[in-house]
C-alpha cells in the first residue's frame, strides 16, 4: 500500500433471523422452536424463519403453501412491522457509534464504511468484535459481519460466516476468497444470466475473473466486463449514507380475488393517502402515478428447485401517467390511479394493487400552475392529528386494506 493511502475497509452487518429472533427474545417460550413470522394468510410469503425452521427448509419469500408442507409444526406469527422497525432503529445507533458512514438496506442489514475508525477500535477484526459484542449485549440478538475492501466481498463474507459470525477477507486475499464461487453469487445474475455464463464455460467467479476485458465485451458485451471486473473482487462502489428515495408506494395483496370496483376504489383510496401521507412527512413531491395490477389468472408455475413445489406465476401490468406538476395530495394521486384502472377495463379479478409517485423532488420552489386543481387542505390536517393522537385517530371512511406480506424494508416517515 502507498504512504499516505489510506486502506478501505467496508463492514457489512446482517441481523441473524431478524423477525423471529425477536419473537423468541420476547417470548422465550418460543425459544429453540421452529418460528415462521408471516404466511400466515392463505397467500400470505414468509418474512423471517429461525434457524430451525431454516433446518426444514424454510426460507424468507416462501409462499406460506409450501412453508407449512416442509415444517408443519412450525409456529406461524403474524408480522409485527411496528416492533421490529423499533428494534433496528436501536441496531442502527450502535452502528453509529463504530461510524457515521451507514447505508442501510433493509431493517435487518447495512454497509458501514469503517476506513476512517478501524485504528480507534485496534483494527479491522477488533472493530467488528466489539461491534457484535455491542448489538449482543444491548438487543440480545446476534448479527452476522463481514469485513473487506468492497461491498460485494464484505456482504459474501458476512454470508459465509452465518449465523452470528465474524469473517475479514484482506484485499490481498479478496481474489481467492471470491474464486471457487458459483456466478450465481454475484449481484445482478440471475438463473438466466448465469445459464449463458455457464454454458459459456464460466462456472465460478475465478474462470470469469479470468477474462480479459477484451473477450469480456467480446463475449457478453459491456455487462460482461462488469461482471468479470466484480468476479476479481472489483468493486469501488461507495457506501452512500443518504440515498434519496426515487419512488414512494403501497400495496397489497388480497385475501380472495378481488373484481368488484368499489373495493379496488377503496383499496386505491387507503393506498393513495398512505403514499402521499409518507411524501409529506419527508417533503418530497411526485410527477408519476402508477398503478400496478397482478391478475388472478396464472400464467404458468416457477421452475421448482429439489425438494420444492412449483410456485404459480400471475401476469402482473402497470400503468403510468406523468404530471405536469409534482403533487403530494392523496385525493390527486387517487383520481389518476382510479382513471388508470376505469381505463383498462379488466374483466377479470385480480390478486394484487398497488399505487406508487415516482419522479420525486423536495417541497418548495416548484413553479406553480395557473389552472392547477385546488389542492386538498384535508391531507395535511388529517396528519397533524394523526402525529398528535396516533395513526387510527383520524383517517378518511374508506376500509383499509389488509397486508399480506408485510413491508421488507423502512419506509420514509413510517
């Protein structure tokens, strides 16, 4: 290393079976037991399974389904999204403590860029002892770490030490840690992607390190240049601690096929002053309406991995249209998710909506419209209450949709 260079060190932390180790550490009856958290609707996906659940093959986004087939004496609990949104805010200020560099990815999970802190804690290895420690002694759960000179070989590291492990892969030693691995672990590849490498003759991440950029492009084009550079453990990807949201949005999935156009309006009402609830809070405002619609009619199952079923696949459509001015007025979004769906007309049911604001920009300085619709004053007025006296003191008459899966990641101002 030159003088004067300073070495880069990226933690990646992921909580152990986040969800269900908090049920069974507030419920230690649940404790050495198969906890399942979600699916617990017909068509309800798995959010979080124990590690012994895990050891039946239970897995997060199983279909509940197939979930009860491997573990039918698995404990299923319903998400309780509030509680554990308060338990990672706590992991994320003892992350703070180590460094203010944080990228969170999930409740669960988050990059840490400790290059300017590792000296202050005795080195790299030392930093993420006494970081576990920390969560340990503080939250009793574990968290898994990985420590590199990237993101792509810290988050595989933290992966190969799970659960509650620590592993460090020095930059001299990132290549070779990354060589005997399937493609199949490197971001953005997927089974197709990683059919065409493999049929290719690039199996492991070390024969694809092995390319020279020149055949790379040759063989893969621009994409597989990439790919090979992130194979040899290249990855100057920098941890970014305030990434600006570019889309907001909600839905749900129904319990039974939904067809009849009050409850979609309903649906789309509760969803659309959610979105624009959350907008308000973070003073963002949005362009683009979509709505996002499955069908309930399959189209076809997934191909099953051993020891799995086929897991049906549902056509799934979305429609857009784009503002001429940012809003964040949930009656607004309403109209143009609701003239959306009067729009396409379906005669059929469906299983899923959504509606979401893309094309986001901060509150204020906007160029006003000279024939622009008059704004509703309700929504700012309903959030007031709601921050005074708590979400279900006030809310407009419309039934509130029920969340079959519950939300994965953070959402702004929830």
């Amino acid at each position: 290393m030159l003088r004067g260079v300073r070495a880069r060190f990226i933690l990646h932390a992921d909580m152990d079976a986040f969800y269900a180790s908090i049920e069974q550490r507030d419920h230690p009856e649940l404790r050495g037991k198969p906890v399942i958290v979600g699916a617990t609707s017909p068509r309800g996906v798995v959010a979080a399974a124990s590690y012994e659940a895990r050891k039946f093959g239970v897995r997060s986004a199983m279909p509940g389904f197939e979930a009860r087939r491997l573990c039918p004496q698995g404990i299923f609990l319903p998400s309780n999204m509030a509680r554990y949104v308060e338990v990672s805010d706590q992991v994320h200020r003892i992350f703070e403590t180590f460094t203010p560099v944080i990228e969170p990815l999930a409740l669960d999970e988050a990059f840490l860029d400790v290059s300017g802190s590792v000296q202050l804690f005795g080195g790299a290895l030392e930093l993420g002892r006494k970081l576990k420690a920390r969560v340990r002694e503080e939250t009793e759960l574990a968290v898994s770490v990985g420590i590199a000179p990237c993101k792509l070989v810290a988050k595989i590291a933290c992966a190969s030490s799970k659960p509650d492990g620590l592993r460090l892969v020095p930059a001299e030693e990132a290549r070779a840690f990354l060589a005997p691995l399937p493609v199949r672990r490197l971001w953005g590849v997927g089974p197709v992607t990683a059919a065409e490498l493999e049929r290719a003759g690039f199996s492991t991440l070390g024969a694809l390190g092995d390319l020279s950029p020149a055949r790379a492009l040759e063989l893969f084009g621009q994409r597989g240049v990439e790919l090979s550079k992130l194979a040899r453990g290249e990855d100057d990807r920098e941890v970014v601690s305030d990434r600006a949201a570019k889309s907001c949005g909600e839905e749900n999935t129904f319990e039974h096929d939904v067809s009849d156009r009050e409850t979609i309006a309903s649906t789309i009402t509760a969803h659309a002053e959610a979105v624009a609830r959350r907008l308000r809070r973070s003073g963002l405002r949005g362009r683009t309406v979509t709505l996002k619609i499955k069908l309930a009619r399959r189209r076809g199952e997934r191909t099953p991995r051993v020891g799995e079923l086929g897991e049906p696949i549902y056509p799934l459509l979305s429609r857009q249209k784009t503002l001429p001015a940012a809003i964040d007025d949930g009656a607004r979004i309403r109209e143009v998710a609701l003239a959306l769906w009067d729009a396409e007309a379906l005669g059929e049911p469906v299983r899923l909506i959504g509606v979401s604001l893309s094309g986001l920009e901060a509150h204020g300085g906007e160029q006003l419209e000279l024939f622009a619709p008059v704004r509703d004053p309700l929504g700012p007025v309903l959030d007031q209450i709601q921050e005074r006296f708590g979400k279900g003191a006030i809310r407009r008459a419309v039934v509130e949709p029920d969340k079959v899966t519950p939300t994965l990641q953070r959402k702004r101002g929830d």
